[in-house]
C-alpha cells in the first residue's frame, strides 16, 4: 500500500488526466477558489517532491469537485471507470443479498405449504373418523331425528354446508 504522500500524488494525477486539465487548469481553478497553487508547485506535487497539508488537500479536492477522502484513497480505485465498477460491484451485492433473501422466502413458502397439507391430510383423517363414528351411532331413524335435533339445537347458525354434510353422511329414511 502507497503511503498518504504518494496516493494523493498519484490521485492528483489521475483525476487531471480523467478531467482534461492541464496543471495551468488547475492552477487557475485553485487561484478562483482561493487557495492559489502554481503550475510548478502542482507538478512537484504529481512527481512526489512536494508533500500537501490538510488545506491544499481541501482545495484540491475541492477544484476537482469531489470529498477529500477520494484524494487519499487507493488510486486504482479513483479513475471513474473504477468507481463505476465498484458501484455496480455494491448493486451486484445488494442483488444477491436479495436474491439469496427471496430464495430463502420462497424455501420457507415451500416449507408452509408441506407443512399446511400435512394439517389438512391430519384433519381429513379425523374428519373422516368422526363421519365413520357418527354413522355407527345412527343406526335407526329415531338415532337420525336425534342427531338432527342436535345439530340444530348446538349449532342453529352452522353454515348450511356444514349441515348438509352431516345430514348427507347418514343412512336414507327408510320408506314406510
């Protein structure tokens, strides 16, 4: 890893060259922002013979319209085709991450679901044996008038469905 010194230098550079400017460019820009630099003292900065201070890291930043901390960072990753890439290396993991919380989602559907057919198959069955119960107890018509007081009486507001299907369960009246 550079030192401080050399990445700004070499940031420095770069961002020039990625913009267009001449050093007389940037000159002139930190002239207007007041913090004049001439052409000689920016090229002693680019060859590494100049250090900077914290002012001069400012204003730099500042003609090339960018947070200081770009200055200090890692070269490789400063040009624009750098930072392009490094965005879309964030949106490709941020997409994964989605992608890998969506999957999840899904697998955990995909689980409820096993998991609710596994109640209605365990509710069927006992529905089941209820009706095989219920049609043991009614074995004449008197047990069948019984069961349908009952119903009624216990359950006035059943939805019809519930009592049709109790109802249709059991044996026929027999014809007299």
């Amino acid at each position: 890893m550079k030192n401080t010194s050399e990445r700004v230098r070499a940031n420095v550079k770069v961002l020039r060259d990625e913009k267009g400017m001449r050093l007389a460019d940037l000159s002139e820009r930190l002239k207007k922002l007041g913090h004049p630099m001439s052409v000689n003292t920016l090229s002693k900065i680019e060859q590494g013979n100049r250090g900077i201070d914290v002012d001069d890291l400012e204003a730099l930043a500042e003609a090339f319209e960018i947070p200081p901390s770009r200055l200090l960072a890692d070269p490789d990753l400063v040009s624009a085709q750098a930072l392009a890439i490094a965005d879309l290396l964030e949106q490709y993991g941020a997409a994964t991450y989605e992608q890998a919380g969506a999957q999840q989602r899904l697998e955990e559907q995909a689980h409820m679901q096993l998991v609710y057919e596994a109640e209605v198959a365990r509710a069927e069955t006992k529905v089941e044996a209820v009706r095989s119960s219920l049609r043991k107890f009614v074995r004449s018509d008197e047990d069948r008038e019984l069961l349908i007081r009952v119903v009624k009486r216990r359950w006035p507001n059943a939805h019809a469905h519930i009592r049709q299907d109790i109802l249709g369960m059991l044996p026929k009246k027999e014809a007299k």
